[in-house]
C-alpha cells in the first residue's frame, strides 16, 4: 500500500519534519511492507523555511537580521535555482515572531527585521523573493519592513505601530528602485485586512494581549498609516496578513496566496497525492477554523481531486463527524485521546508514533 505522510507542525511540540518523521516511524511499525512517502507541509508561518528547504534542497544562506526591538536575530535565506533565475524564500516569523511577552511592548515592536531579510535575498542575487507571513508578533502595517529597504517618512517608521498615527507623508521610491525586477509574493497564512471592522488589529490585537484600549490605538493606528499610502489597498483581503505586515510589500506591488497553496505546489503535492492510495495530514489542533488556507484543508482537497481518502492526525481533534466530511477528512485521530494531553504535550514524538500505528491499524491493508 501506498501512504502520503504530509503533516504541519504541531505547535510547541514538532516541527512539520519530525511529525512526518514520527508518523512514518509509527506507520512502518505496523505495516512494514507499506510505501510511505514524507512530505512535510506548512502554511506561511514557523517551519515555512524548513519544509520549502527538505522539499527543494537548494542552499540556505545564514544571515543576521534585526528582532521586533532591533537586537540582532539569526535567520536564514533559502536560495533555489530556477530557470527564470535565483528564487529566495524567507520566513518572517525568523524576524518577527519572537514572543514579545508584555502586551506594552507590542506597541513598540517593529518588522524591520523581514524588511532585512528581503535585502538579504535581493543582495543575493533573488529574482523572485517569497516571503512566508505567519505567526508575528507585531502589528506595524509593515512599516518597519518598508523602512528597512529605505522608506523615509515624517514620522518614525521602525517604532512600532503607534507613530504611525502621525504620518502624512511616505516616500517610497528607495525600497521600490530596490526591489525593481525582483518578483515579491508573499505566501500568507491568514489573509485579512490592514483596515476594517475585521483588519489585522482587531484581528491579531487580542491574540497578542492587547486589551480593548490598545487594539483600539492600534486600529486607529493602522487607518491612519493607510490614509497616508493607500486606503484602497489596505481593504484588499492579504493587507492585514501576518499582524498588518503584508501591506507593506503589497505597497511595492507584491502579490498573495495562502502559504499552504505555495508549499503544496513546491512540493509537487496534488501528482503524489495521485501516486498514493491513502492521505495522511496533521497539526496540533484540527478545529473548524482549519478550512481555507490550512494545511489540512488544502491537503484534503488535492486527496479530494484525486480521489483519495484523506485522515487527520493532531493533537487535537475538535470537530464531530459532519464538520469533519465538510472538510473533506475521513477521520480524525487525536494524541490526546490515545495518551492523555500531558504525554502528548510532554513526549509528542512519541505520542505521534503511537497514534499513526492506530491509524495504521485501521486502515493500512
């Protein structure tokens, strides 16, 4: 039998290469005679690097960028030859996805660190640049990104979000000559809005502490930034990505897909979920807002359009039956049901092989 092994990460425990690794160890212990076929997945966030580079190869350039705060941050940037020329993939969440901790200083956080590492990629020889947005801990609209590749205004741009209230007027003809005849896609993992009843304060604001006061500052923030650029472009679903930080490459012309679209297609998903006669996914949580744009989801579509069945594996599994088949999942398995949620926060490798040799129980022939 012929088994397709394509987990995310599982937060806080596995990254989306050891949960493939693990559940291959858990499936071979059942059905040894079994091809199993490894394909780690991400959307744009953490792990975004790591899958791209075990699915490509190419060559991981380490550089050093800036964290929210300036402090200098190890990253890196993966170079991948292609035939229009030198493709970069980088990963915000190396630059501004450092947990902040005290809600005060999200204020203050600043992205200028991917605003670094999409420099590094050009300064490399990048024709195209993709940059994975997800899991960041700033809400600055992408002004610190923009300041970073020279971006001048009347008002500090690499502050965090709330001097943004004070700007009126932007230039940004030096990131644009800059980034000229470089391709910029950003691969986003949720695509709101900078502005709006649902932008990427009030969005993301709650998640990262902010109580009613500083979200509030922020989305006041955040309109004003936009008046300043182009209010038009900040209702534009993809704005408001990763904390407001895609609207900074969108005012240089970038364009957008959900992050777990650009993985799949790098890693020739949809022909090996063809090959396969099983699909197995996975994260650490499967709820309902694991749809559009979600590794499982997008996982299970191409299962879907190959007619394939299609299980989940994940820390968690919070959905019934129904919701479960609307995603297109056969079923669902949970570490916590087999093990208890201590060993499966605590041991989560082990954890994950026991669970997939259930699943091998099932459903391998």
């Amino acid at each position: 039998m012929r088994v397709l092994l394509a987990p995310d990460r599982f937060d806080g425990t596995l990254s989306a290469v050891e949960a493939a690794r693990a559940m291959a160890e858990g499936w071979r212990r059942r059905s040894p005679g079994d091809e199993v076929d490894l394909a780690p997945v991400a959307d744009g966030g953490p792990g975004f690097l790591d899958v791209l580079h075990h699915a490509l190869g190419g060559s991981l350039l380490g550089v050093t960028t800036r964290d929210p705060f300036g402090a200098p941050a190890p990253a890196a940037v993966l170079l991948v030859e292609e035939e229009g020329g030198p493709a970069a993939y980088v990963e915000a969440a190396q630059a501004c996805g450092h947990a902040v901790g005290d809600p005060a200083r999200v204020l203050t956080a600043s992205s200028v660190g991917v605003g670094d590492l999409v420099g590094h990629a050009v300064a490399a020889g990048a024709r195209r640049v993709v940059v994975g947005l997800g899991g960041s801990a700033v809400l600055d609209g992408g002004a610190g990104l923009l300041a970073a590749l020279g971006a001048t205004a009347d008002a500090p741009l690499d502050a965090g979000p709330l001097p943004l209230a004070d700007v009126r007027t932007v230039d940004l003809s030096a990131p644009r000559r800059r980034l000229e005849g470089v391709g910029l896609t950003m691969a986003v993992d949720v695509a709101c809005t900078l502005t709006g009843l649902f932008g990427a304060a009030r969005t993301f604001g709650p998640d990262l502490g902010l109580g009613d006061d500083g979200v509030l500052a922020v989305d006041h923030a955040l309109e004003a930034w936009a008046h300043a650029t182009d209010r038009r472009l900040s209702l534009r679903e993809g704005s408001g990505a990763a904390g407001g930080l895609g609207f900074g490459p969108m005012l240089l012309g970038a364009g957008h897909r959900p992050g777990a679209e650009e993985v799949l297609e790098a890693v020739g998903l949809a022909e090996r979920c063809r090959r396969a006669e099983l699909v197995v996914t996975g994260e650490g949580r499967f709820d309902f807002a694991s749809r559009a744009g979600t590794v499982p989801h997008g996982v299970a579509l191409l299962a879907a359009a190959a007619v394939r069945p299609c299980v989940v594996v994940a820390g968690e599994v919070l959905v019934g039956t129904r919701e479960m088949r609307a995603l297109g999942v056969e079923a669902a398995y949970s570490l916590v049901d087999e093990v208890g949620r201590e060993e499966a926060v605590a041991a989560a490798y082990d954890a994950l092989v026991r669970t997939t040799e259930r699943v091998a129980r099932t459903w391998s022939r």
